[in-house]
C-alpha cells in the first residue's frame, strides 16, 4: 500500500512538473511572437520609408498600419496619435477649452457659424448662427476645413481674437473678443415640465456628469416635484463611474450597480453606491432610444434591474463593453477594451460579437435562442444580449421625406435666420409657436428653392421600371407606370401643407434657438414630445408605477426575446 500512495505521489508530482514547464514554454513563446512580430513589423515600416519610389508620411502611414491592426477588433479599441490628443479628450473626458462658444461648418467651401452658446464671446459680440466667417486674426479662411478653423478659434484662456464676419448682403464687420473657459455642460437643460414633474437632459458622461446631475436635482425638488424625468435618449456613454454616482442618487448604499470581467483578473471590479440616496422614493422616469448607449445603459440597466425606475422608449444600442486608456511614448495613446459589464441582476447588454466574426469577416448579433433570462431585485424577467428594453415601449417616429429634405438641404436653417434678421424678439420660448401666416412665408420663401427628392415609393417604382426594361417587358406596363408615376408627383405637391404640423415643429425649435439657444430648442419641443408626455401620464398614474415595478401581469416580462426582436425592427438606426 505505501509502495502505491508513493507511486501516485510520484504521478502527481510529474504531471505537476509537466503542466509547469508548458506554462512556461507556451509563456516564453507567447513572448518569442510578439518579439519576432514587431522586429518584421520595424523592419518593414523601415524599409518603405528608405526605399518607396514616392515621399512617405510616415506618421500617417504608421497611423494607417495601426488602425487597420485595431480594426479587426471592435470599434471602440482605438490608436490616438498625439496629434489628436485634444480632440479626443474634448470627445471622451471632458468639454472644457478655451475659445469663443461657437460650433462652425462648411458650405460651399465657406466656414458658418452653426451655434452659438449663451453667455459666451460669440453672443456677447452678437455673432449668430448664419455668419459668415472670412478672416481670424487675418488669415484668410477659404478653402479651409473645420478642423483647421476650430484650431484657429481655440487658444488660451484670456488671449484676444479677431474675428471678421460677414452677415447676409451686409458689408463685413470685424469682431474683437478674448477667448473664454468654454465648458459646455453634460445636462444641457433641466426644470419642470407638466404634472409638476422634475426633467433632467443629460448628453453624455463625462467629468463632473454625476455633479452637474446632482444639482439639477436639488434645485427641482425645492419645487416639490410629483416625479423626475432622467432623459438619456441619444446619449452615447462615457465615463463608466459618473453613472454609478447618478444611479446612487435614486438607490440605497451598498447596491451594485454594475461589475466588469474581462481576461487580466487584477481588472474585475464591482462597482457599488457608497452613499445613502439623494432621492429615493420620488417616481422616477429614465427614458432611453437606439442610439442611448454604454453609460447610458448601465444607469437605465441598473435602475430597471432594481427595481426603481420605469424605462420609457425604444431598446438601447446594445454597449455592454468597458474601456481603458494606457500610455504609449511621445504623448500617444491605446485606448482598449478591456472587459464586459453586467448589470444587478447579471445580464450583459453587449448586442454586438465582435470575437466570432463570419468567415467573411460580418459580425453576428446575439440570436433570440442564445439570449438568457435573469430576474430583477423582486423577480421580473429581464434578458440579455440586446440592450436595454423599456418596461414601456414606444415607436420611434420618423419625420416624412419632405421634412428631412428641407432640414438636411439647409432650408430650415437658412430660414430661421431670415426671421432672426427680421424679427428683433418672439413670445416666451414655452409660449411661441409659428403662426399660419409665419408658415405662409416659409412656403413662400422656398417657391424658389430647389428641394426636390425621391419618395420610398418613387425609388421602388424607378427600381420596377429599371427591373422591367431589362426584361424587355415594360412597354407592356408604361401606361400604367405612368399614371402611377403622375400621381405620386401630384401628391407631392401637397407634402407641405399634409406634412405642416411635424415642419412647423422643426422650424420653431430651430427658430427659438435662435433668441433662446439650447434652453429654447427644449422647451418649444416639449409639446411635441409623445415618451415625454408619457413619462407624465405614467408618473400621475401611482397605481400603474406599482404594477410595473412589482411586475404584475404583463409587466411581469420585460423585453421577451421575441418581442425585442420584434422591437429592433421597429426602432430603425443605429449610431456608435
């Protein structure tokens, strides 16, 4: 019997040294790639450089060879030069430089202003959406793109500017301001909307998100609100921690709020709130559309998981991936995916699988079949793998051709500045509306604007008739080709009187930006706004908030496999 124990303690300790020495030689050849990888890689780039028949840019082909490396991963895995250190600061950390408070565009090859922020240079010096720029501290701007512009327009805190601008058939004035700390906020409206209910926008979480949330807040409830209005829609993310600080403001210490788990274990984290709640008992409301995403998610995620907040909308993006940024020589940086997120109650949100590409190298989305059901604090069914989907589902609207064309062509823009011009002051931003008269003129002021386009309908009749003579066969059908074709064009004539109600909504929230900025754009919309209406009418209704949140009935089932797929379809576009 000794002889045997001694026989299996030598097994064992064999098998112990074997399993060691292939941990280190899979270690040392793991090494023995990278190395031999990135000597063929310098050697290459070094080779091109000496002898390409053409000068190189180096920097840009390197940057080039980087990115195409990154991209077979996912989109969110990326290579920052030093050169664009700022940009990527001012898209993923904080909004804060110095410059004028102005956004800019390019038309015609001619730089305009696009915005203008309250309280900034641009505004105080009266420059409006609408002007033309032609010089900056007399440098001729033509031909120049907005990256070179916006360069051009940022600069250190306090230092002068000159500014020559150009403003319809008028004759050219110059500007002279001083540059300013231009922060522009992440809650870029809040204040109380009908029901006496709290609403709070916020646009993105970065720095200072969690903060500028918080005294949003304090400052609705000395109004003693019914409920609040947390609205994410088209928020894309950020910051990971500022949305567990916003979610501790409506839930109990000591939740997890959201954990992360990825290949390196020394990175798993769970992420609890620390303090007690700012606000925990008032109705909540958080509402959410296609292109709400990471951020965003983990705060409408983990409010629906325990249990504490409707979510009103359509299904979120589906980011369920976490990021971190690490250093690289000469002020460089990799920004890298590092791990997954889960909610309270588990599940994962990540629509996307960016590891098992097709073998032509598609992507697949997470298949009804493979989704999971996990259960919130009091035990409704939740699931993962496709975003977040609201207890309240609601059909995203889309705005008629007409309506997008006389946006996207300019016309909409082009004519609120006319009235800016004409109009020295409106109404009361939450008492203006455009009168028929005022609408009158709009008609009036494109009877010589070209604004024509194609119909879905036009295209699937032109794609009929393009399928048709090829077949030789639509000499057979042009007679009734062409009465179909003229009564689409006579319908469309009509488009801006059947269509009215949804353009008047778009020139009177670009108009009122135009005397109001921002804050009017919110508060001309809110009319209009139907998941708004419906976070109030669901607020006032106490009964309804507690059958959702205890999961009676049909709110027993939150996003059944196939009825978010059946809501993917409806909620049309996606956005990183």
């Amino acid at each position: 019997m000794a002889k045997i124990k001694s026989s299996y303690k030598a097994i064992g300790f064999s098998a112990g040294v074997i399993g060691l020495a292939l941990l280190v030689w899979s270690f040392n050849d793991d090494l023995f790639q990278i190395s031999k990888n990135l000597d063929v890689f310098a050697s290459l780039y070094k080779e091109v450089n000496i002898n390409y028949v053409d000068d190189i840019n180096s920097a840009k082909m390197l940057k080039t060879g980087v990115d195409a490396m990154l991209d077979n991963l996912d989109p969110y895995t990326e290579f920052v030069p030093e050169s664009e250190i700022e940009d990527y600061k001012l898209r993923y950390v904080s909004t804060q430089y110095g410059g004028i408070g102005a956004g800019i565009f390019v038309r015609d090859n001619k730089i305009y202003v696009s915005d203008v922020f309250e309280g900034f240079p641009a505004q105080k010096a009266d420059m409006r959406p609408g002007d033309q720029l032609l010089k900056i501290n007399d440098i001729d701007l033509n031909g120049k793109n907005n990256d070179q512009v916006s360069l051009l327009l940022k600069g250190a805190k306090g230092a002068a500017i000159k500014i020559l601008v150009k403003r319809d058939a008028a004759a050219p004035v110059e500007k002279n301001l001083v540059r300013e700390e231009i922060k522009q906020p992440n809650v870029s409206y809040f204040g109380m909307v009908d029901g006496n209910m709290g609403y709070i926008k916020l646009d993105k979480f970065l720095e200072n998100s969690a903060e500028e949330v918080t005294n949003a807040l304090v400052s609705l409830k000395k109004n003693n609100p019914n409920g609040i209005i947390l609205d994410l829609r088209s928020n894309g993310g950020g910051i990971l921690q500022e949305a567990v600080k916003i979610v501790n403001l409506f839930v109990a210490k000591d939740q997890e709020v959201v954990s992360q788990k990825g290949k390196v274990k020394e990175k798993n984290y769970s992420y609890r709130t620390v303090s007690d709640p700012l606000e925990p008992n008032l109705p909540l409301v958080v509402l959410v559309n296609a292109h709400s995403a990471s951020a965003s998610e983990i705060t409408a995620g983990a409010l629906q998981d325990l249990d504490r907040a409707v979510v009103i909308g359509q299904r979120s993006y589906g980011k369920g991936l976490v990021q971190q940024t690490f250093n690289l020589p000469y002020n460089s940086l990799v920004k890298i995916t590092i791990a997954k997120y889960y909610i309270p109650s588990g599940r994962c949100v990540q629509e996307v699988d960016y590891t098992h590409r097709k073998d032509d190298g598609s992507l697949s989305k997470v298949a009804d079949s493979m989704m999971h059901e996990f259960k919130t604090k009091d035990g409704r069914s939740v699931y993962d793998g496709s975003g977040v989907y609201p207890d309240l589902f609601m059909k995203q609207e889309k705005f008629a051709d007409i309506t997008q064309t006389l946006v996207g062509k300019l016309f909409i823009f082009d004519y609120a500045n006319k009235y800016r011009n004409t109009h020295p002051q409106i109404a009361p931003v939450k008492g203006f509306t455009l009168s028929d008269a005022d609408y009158a003129d709009f008609v009036k002021y494109l009877s010589d604007k070209n604004y024509s386009y194609s119909t879905a309908s036009e295209k699937v009749l032109d794609a009929f008739k393009t399928e048709a003579t090829k077949e030789k066969g639509f000499s057979e059908v042009q007679t009734e080709y062409d009465a179909l074709k003229a009564k689409m064009l006579a319908s469309k004539k009509n488009d801006l009187q059947q269509h009215k109600d949804e353009i008047k909504q778009v020139l009177e929230n670009e108009i009122a930006s135009r005397y109001y900025f921002d804050k009017g754009r919110y508060e001309v919309n809110f009319k209009y706004d139907k998941e708004l209406a419906r976070a109030v009418k669901t607020m006032q209704d106490k009964n309804q908030v507690a059958a959702i949140l205890k999961g009676e009935g049909s709110y027993k089932v939150i996003g059944k496999p196939q009825l978010a797929m059946a809501g993917k379809k409806k909620d049309s576009g996606e956005d990183n």
